[in-house]
C-alpha cells in the first residue's frame, strides 16, 4: 500500500503541525502506513514547541504524486493547501474550519467538530480506539490547544478544549500551564529576526468572499507595541504581498493575546471602506480598532460573508 | 434555541429513515433540541420495520425556514436535498458517502466513514457518549445496517458495520439475523402495489457527471424475475422521469440481493453506449448485464466518474 501523506494548511500555525504529527501517529498506531509533511516553513511558537517535545520537523512536501493517499488536516479549503491538491486521493480529513470546497472522489474518513482546535478532535480520535498517548504526543498537542485557543481564552475554545487539554497537560507532565503558554507566546511574538514580509505571511490564508479574492492575515503577539511599530513596513509588506498572489483585498490583523483585542490594516481605500462598514468601525491613522475580536476563523470570516451575503 | 431539523436524503431509503430518528436521539440525549423528517414517502422495507420496532414514521418536511438549523444524515449533496437547503444552517452532518459539493457557514460537527451503513457511524457515536441503547433503536439500527450492507454481503460492508450489527442484534434481541434480513428483504421486494413510476423512483439519486445530469435508481430485490417482467414499464417511466426531472440520462439498476448480481436498463441509445464502455459490458433485449456489480456508491458512481474523467 502506498503510504498516506499526512499535512496542515500552508502557512503552518502550531495546531497544523502538531495536527500532521497526531494523524500520522494516529494511522502508524493502527496499522496504517503514513507519514506526516509540513508545506512551508515553520513559525517560532512551533520551533519552540517542537524542541521542547523533542520531536523532529517533517519534511516539505511541495508536490504530490497522481493518485497520492492524502490525509488532510487543519484545513479543508483547496487554495490553502497544497497547489496540486486535485491529483490527491484523500482518504482522511480532520478539522474544525467550516467545511469549503473540497470533494472526495470516493467514500472518505471525515471528522470536524466546531472545536478550538483540530488537535482536540484527534485527543478525542486517539481515546476512542484507547491508543497510548506518549509524553511527546501529550506536548505537542497541548501547546497546539494553547496556541489555538490563546490558552483557552478565544472564541472559539469549547468545552472539550478545556478537558482535551487538562488531559494532556497531565500526560506530558506539565505542572504550571500558565507558565508554558507564556513561553509559547512569548516564541511567537519574538519578531526581531523576521522581516515585514515574514511577519505577515507567517499566519496567512486565502479566502473568496463573492468572486473577490481576499487574504486574511493573522499576527497575534503578548507584544502588540513592537508590531506596531513596524506598521509602515507591514503596510508596504501587504501591498507588495497583495499584487505578487494577484488578491482583490490583502488584510492584516494584529491580535493582542493577553487584553483580546485587536487592529487590522487595510490595503487600500476601498477595503477600509469595507472593513468600516462590516465591523462598524472607522480608521484612525492607518488602524481599524476591531474592539475584542480576535478570531479569523469564528469572527472575522463569517462577518466579511454576512457582508458580502447582503 | 430553534429545534434542529434532522433528515436524510430525498426518496429516503431505511438507512436515511432510521438515521434521522437516531441522529435526533443523539442530540436529544445530549439536551439538545433536534426533531427527524424525512423528505418523501417511505418504502415498504422501511414500513416493515418502523411497524415492527413500534417506532412513529417522521413527519413529511418540505420546506425549511431561513436559518433553520439542520442536521443532514446518509446524504450531503446538495441535489439529494431538500429543495430550499441554501437557506439552512448546517450544523450537523453525518454520512458514508463521498463528500460532496455541500459548504457550510461556520464550524460544524461532521463525521464520514467510508462505512457501509450511516447507521454504523450514529452506533459508533451512541458509544462514544455512552448514551443507552434502547431496543426501539437497536431494532432501527439493525434494519438499517442490513439493509444497506445487504445483510453483510455488500461491497461496502465493513469490520465496523459487522461489529455494530452484532451489538445492535443482541441489544434488540432478534436471535436469528437471517430470518430478521430475509423478512426485510421480503418487504422491500413487494411491489406489487408499486405502480412504474414508483418502483423506479422508490430508490432514486441525481448526480452530476462532468456537467451531464444522470439519474441513478436503484432497485433492490430478492424476486428479480418479478422485476424484470416488468421491463417495459420500467422504461417507459424511466424516460418520462428523465423528460420531467430534465435530465441527460437516467439509468435503472435492478439488484438481486440473494445473488449479487445486477442488470441495468438505459433510457436511450447515447447512454446503452456509455454504460457499454464504462462497465465493458453488452446490450442483450434492453438489459445491459453489470455482472456482481451492486454498489451505486462504490461501484456505479466511481466507474461513472472515472469514465467520464478520461
């Protein structure tokens, strides 16, 4: 049998490649022949993570072969995902986005759950079948949880991150929860080695709201001044990032993990005008307060599709 | 909240009855308001066992209110739905067929397997939270999983369907499955009341094939003789469905569910030859012979979409 491909969204955040490990480690457990990839480099909230776990990186996989297995994790959207996608078969799919354009060719395993996080969904997946959860297992899917869930302070966090991750903080044997996810955050928003480009495509993904192309990306820091500080950049960035991938609309947003709240920059008039309108909100010196929201996934996506659903 | 609505496709079959009503006991048990429909008139496999478990038929749905919350079970296109399912929030969706062309608003809870019966996956589920079986469901279930794995026997039956039948047969207490399988099979065999219209569209799927709009009706029987004696009728409808549904083709399926073998009967010249190509078969008097083909969902579609993806 040929092995299964197992891979997160481009861009990877911490629960797309902790997600890639767990699914592989959840097929291997059962027989199953499987291997897990990344498809772009890693953030440094993940390099911390992994380190710590002692888990080695997968590799990079930028092509698949024709008729490749495929097991999809994290992600379910084609243009988030690995450019040749459609000569995959996919045979798994495990994610808590909402569900996009993506089809099977034959009956498929598919498990979503409006979660915090996919690594929940695979916590649960491995004590249904009463699979041993290893120390390293444990790690990586709690720091993914916390990542996720801005150590269940977003959201999105429900009620079986809160026991996924009590479960697997005791596993890995971590006694001060607060105090790792603190080290989490504070990887991620160490900024001074990435440049305006790297800071914005770090958490990047594409969406179409009504045939405009848009890219929504994330930056989500415990340090929103030094972000901040770097706005021209990032706001010349985005522009340069906007007509390289041919998008209508190119949208930065910075998350501040520890007060909640958060500011998007615009690309051009027209999208501020957009965000105004759809956030009620109005730009004051290149920013638009976007008050306490801070998820993509459950705030800003589904406002931006009520608006152009108008 | 606003009660869930929970229904399986359109000219409902066992598995797509019996879904509904356990997918509502999931919910409801778990304190949540849900109610099961179904979208048209029952078989008689189906009447034989929601008499047998003293179980109520679902109410006729027809029509869903705008942001109705809905909970698809057995189905996920869109064409095998209710007409108006645009205008739904789907925030359940519980199946064993290919993933289809379906996308939701937001985060919902999914679970696919490539299983031979939806009814395994509910079994699956009910264990999973530990909720009761009681015999009224365990009947439900058994009847389901029979009938859509014909007994076991089928191409898409599973480890998994086998071990959830075997847990159901013995929380219904029905101590002789044959027996229990034969008088299903009995029921859905007796047609005699059925005029062509509804024989042919008892069991009935419209499918999308590179832009060709097919219809797949299948006819499952233990008497293929009494079926075949009606050949004549049976096309005849079958073309005024295709006229009336706007189709390209529609193709009649009979199954002999004792012998595994099946028969399929083309509505016109064009399709006898693609069926001819696609399953390397030959017309004899109106029948095109498939062999132990017996499976739409495994065997019939994917040769279809494989055929016309050359």
């Amino acid at each position: 049998m040929t092995t299964i491909a197992v891979f997160g969204h481009k861009k990877p955040d911490t629960d797309a490649i902790v997600s890639a490990i767990v699914m592989t480690y959840w097929l291997n457990q059962q027989g199953i022949d499987a291997k897990s990839y990344r498809l772009d480099d890693i953030n440094q909230e993940t390099k911390f993570l992994m380190e710590l776990a002692k888990v080695r990186l997968p590799e990079l996989l930028t092509h698949l072969e024709p008729d490749q297995p495929a097991a999809l994790v994290d992600h379910n959207e084609s243009q988030q995902s690995i450019a040749n996608l459609a000569d995959a078969h996919i045979c798994y799919l495990v994610d808590h986005h909402k569900l996009g354009d993506l089809t099977t060719a034959e009956p498929a395993y598919i498990r979503f759950e409006p979660v915090g996080s996919t690594s929940t969904i695979l916590y649960q997946m491995l004590k249904e079948r009463n699979l041993l959860i290893s120390q390293q297992m444990a790690t990586l899917m709690a720091g993914a949880i916390i990542s996720d869930t801005l150590n269940l302070t977003g959201p999105t966090t429900t009620d079986s991150d809160k026991q996924a991750l009590q479960a697997v903080i005791h596993l890995a044997g971590i006694h001060d929860i607060n105090s790792f996810a603190n080290q989490l955050f504070d990887a991620k928003s160490n900024i001074s080695d990435l440049t305006d480009d790297a800071l914005v495509t770090t958490d990047y993904k594409q969406f179409i709201f009504s045939n405009k192309k848009w890219a929504i990306a994330s930056i989500e820091t415990v340090k929103p001044d030094v972000v901040l500080s770097r706005i021209e950049g990032i706001q010349q960035a985005s522009e340069l990032i906007r007509q390289r991938d041919g998008l209508d609309y190119m949208l930065v947003i910075i998350v501040d993990i520890l007060k909640q709240q958060s500011w998007a920059v615009g690309s051009n008039d027209a999208q501020n005008e957009i965000i105004e309108q759809a956030f009620n909100t109005r730009l004051n010196d290149k920013l638009l307060d976007l008050g306490n929201l801070v998820s993509r996934k459950k705030q800003f996506v589904p406002t931006l599709e009520a608006f152009y659903a108008q």
